[in-house]
C-alpha cells in the first residue's frame, strides 16, 4: 500500500491559521504594499487598496443599522432573564464612567507632560472648522430620534468646470437615535410582556441573522486589513505625520497606557488573569484596529467575552452592546483630552484648572456622542466648543486621524470587554473556569480560520 494510499483525509494533520494571526499576516502585508505604492509612486495601487479598503468599510457599516438596533432590543429583553438586573446595569454604567475617568487623566497627564501642540511645526493657514460638529445642544438635540431609523440625508451642490451645478444626495444615520430607539423599544417589550413575545422571538432571529452576516464579512477581515493599512501607509507618510508627531506619539502611549497598564491593574484588583483576558480579546482587538469600528467589531467581542471570558450569554448581550455605542476609551477620553490641549497650544490660548475639569466631564459623560462608529470628530468638537477653543482645530488634525482612529478603537473595544468581566466576577456570575481556560464553551460560529 502506497504511503498516499495510507494516509486517509481524516488522518491528516490540520494546520489552522488563527484569526488574529490572519489579521497580522494582512496587517503586514498592507505594509509592504503600501510602501511599494508610496516609494513608487504607484497610483494604480493606491487606488486598488483604496477601492478593497472601501468596499469592506461600506460592507460593515451597511450592517450597522439593524445590527444595532436589534441588539439593544434583544439586550434589553434579555434582562428579565438576569437576577438583579437593575443592579448590573448600573454598575456596568459605573464602571464605564470610572474607567473613562482614569483615561481621560492619562490624557491630560500626557498633554501636560509632552505639550504637543508647542512642538507641532504646522501652519495654522490650512485650519478650518470641521463640516461635522457638536455642541452639547446638538448633543441632547440627537437623543431624540427624527425618524424611526435616524436617517439623515444631506445634499452638496458641485460646479463644474463647464458651468453645470449637480447635486449629489447622500443618506446617513445618527447611530445614537438608534441607541435610543433600541432601548425604548427593549424597554417596552418588556413592559408589556407576554403580548410582546412574538415581537421578541423576530427581533432574536434578525439578530441571529445579521451576526451571521457580519460573521461573512469578518471572514474578509484578512483582504480588508492589507487593503486598509496598504491605504493609510500609501496616503499618510511621515511627511504628514511628522509635524504632529508628539501629538500622534502621545495619542498611541496614552492608549497604550490605558489598554497595557490601567486595564490589568483593574484586573489584577479583581482577581483575574491578564494573559488569559487579551487572549480572550485578542481576537475582538486586533480586528478593531484595523476596522476602526467597535459596532463592526461587535460581534466578535461578544463572542469573545462570553465563549472566551465567561460572561454569561444574558448579561453580556446588554452590557457589549451597550460598551459598542457608549464605552470609548480611546476615542472619547484619551484623544479629545490631547486634542484639545494640542490645538489650545497651537492657537495660544492658555489652559487653567477649570479647563482640564470640563475636558475630563465631557469625557465621562458626553462618550455617546462618538457612537461607536470610524472616527471621533463630533466628540472632538463637543469638547472644543466646551472648552471654547477654535474649531478651525479640528483641520488640522483630521489629516492624520485614521493613522489614530486604530490604535483609539482597539483601546474602545478592550474596554467593552473588560467592564462586563469585571462586573461579572464583582457579581459572582463569571464562569471562572471559561475564564482560565479549564473548560470550553461551545461557540455557535466557529472561529474564523484558514485550513
């Protein structure tokens, strides 16, 4: 018998490449090509990664809309399911507000240590208001929804060259409503009970169907993630960074800080294991770096914290969902706080005490402003207009901001999963032996690898 003959397909040895690792093998890949791109001067393939990065970005975000709406239905309704409910809930709130409060220190600390903004070598000639602003009137304004899905269209007029003036319309949606609508509606299924049973039922197999449409897209992840840093390093060199280089340092130490520092301090203070909680999130980390979206990122971080941290499944389809539209670390509490202090120093005008107060309240309690999508620039200028500071700012850091925007959303997410561990465990409700990998949930969508 040949050895090809003895050799069964179920006898051979499988070599699975780990998603996280897919990632990375993309990651680097993206490097390479965007290199090549910019050194050559290739057009032709910038534009390649930036049309891949694109379609993917545009496949995560055409999800979002039902993603989360749906899930903060099926989150809210699964809290009949939850002894003390109430309770978790408030403490998840709190602790999100503690965790926003450290980081939003980290900030400022840095800020004032390194004064980014004395350094930056940029002309204030190119400054210009941000076209998407916001103002704690806008902010409460938002909280009420327009329509039922928050749609917003908005229309821009062009002149071409010949003359002719076209209109081109685009729809958006204002993610916040939606967070507001989710949870009303969650909120009144369960006060009319049984009656809302059948409505509960569809809104849980939306869900279901919507995950595993995310689950195709995530399988993508690898294509997108070469694509999208293949852009960034293609677009964004050190010609652009480097005037606002201790800014862009600063932003990635602070976020270090918080997800390599502040978190396993908080952990270790719990009793729980570091190295077992990143490889639970690994995953949901990596993945959000290169996304730059924790809503995209959604699904994976749920997984991840209930079949790799132990969360139970009626707890953490509340608290993730939640931490996905309102728990931004990176984006609401580190960045705005250097921002502010950079563009504070690049236009002269001084900071006091009451300043950095007002920096550090916004953060706390002005978060759901980012709402969980690429960027942070509503709660940027929430903060300026806050401070006072000129929103012309805002220009000025917006051609780097993707180069950021990674680093602050891997942070966001890690600490969407960290806050529901520790309540967990604070509850008595965390499975510790998931936790310490002494015993394995069976995860309803595989882990996305290669074979």
């Amino acid at each position: 018998m040949s050895a090809s003959a003895s050799a069964s397909p179920e006898s051979k040895a499988r070599v699975r490449i780990p998603f996280w690792a897919q990632v990375l093998i993309g990651l680097a890949v993206g490097i390479v090509l965007g290199f090549l791109a910019r050194t050559f001067s290739l057009a032709w393939l910038t534009e390649i990664l930036n049309t891949v990065g694109t379609i993917f970005v545009q496949l995560l975000r055409v999800i979002v809309v039902p993603l989360v709406l749906t899930a903060l239905i099926v989150s809210i309704t699964q809290l009949r399911h939850v002894a003390n409910a109430a309770r978790l809930a408030v403490q998840t709130l709190v602790w999100f507000a503690i965790t926003a409060f450290i980081s939003v220190l980290i900030g400022i600390g840095l800020g004032v240590l390194t004064n980014p903004g004395s350094s930056a070598s940029i002309s204030l000639e190119g400054a210009k208001a941000s076209a998407t602003q916001g103002t704690w009137l806008d902010f409460l304004k938002a909280l009420v929804p327009s329509n039922f899905l928050g749609l917003e269209v908005t229309s821009r007029a062009t002149q071409a060259a010949g003359g002719a003036v076209s209109v081109a319309s685009s729809v958006n949606f204002n993610v916040l409503q939606l967070v507001v609508l989710g949870i009303a509606l969650g909120a009144a299924a369960l006060a009319v009970g049984a009656k809302a049973d059948p409505f509960i039922s569809f809104a849980s197999s939306t869900l279901e169907i919507l995950q595993k449409l995310v689950w195709w897209i995530i399988l993508l992840a690898p294509v997108g993630t070469a694509a999208l840093i293949g852009k960034a390093i293609a677009t964004y060199g050190w010609d652009l960074l480097a005037p606002l280089g201790v800014f862009a340092l600063d932003v990635y130490i602070g976020c270090a800080l918080v997800l390599f520092g502040l978190y396993p301090v908080l952990l270790k203070l719990h009793g729980l294991s570091v190295r077992r909680f990143f490889a639970g999130t690994w995953e949901a980390i990596t993945f959000a770096f290169v996304s730059r979206s924790s809503l995209g990122t959604l699904p994976v971080t749920q997984s991840n914290a209930i079949y790799k941290l132990g969360v139970p499944r009626s707890y953490a389809s509340f608290a993730v969902p939640l931490g996905a539209t309102t728990k931004m670390d990176g984006c609401a509490a580190i960045y705005p706080a250097l921002a502010a202090i950079t563009v504070a120093q690049l236009f002269g005008v001084p900071l006091t005490l009451q300043h950095y107060v007002l920096i550090a309240f916004v953060a706390v309690v002005g978060s759901a402003a980012t709402a969980g999508l690429t960027g942070a620039i509503v709660m940027l200028t929430l903060t300026l207009s806050t401070l006072g500071l000129p929103l012309e700012g805002v220009g000025l850091l917006l051609a780097i901001d993707p180069i950021l925007d990674m680093v602050r959303t891997a942070t966001n997410v890690a600490g969407q999963a960290l806050v529901p561990t520790i309540v967990a465990k604070r509850a008595g409700i965390l499975d510790e032996d998931v936790y310490n990998g002494h015993r394995t949930l069976e995860a309803p969508e595989p882990e996305p690898a290669l074979a």
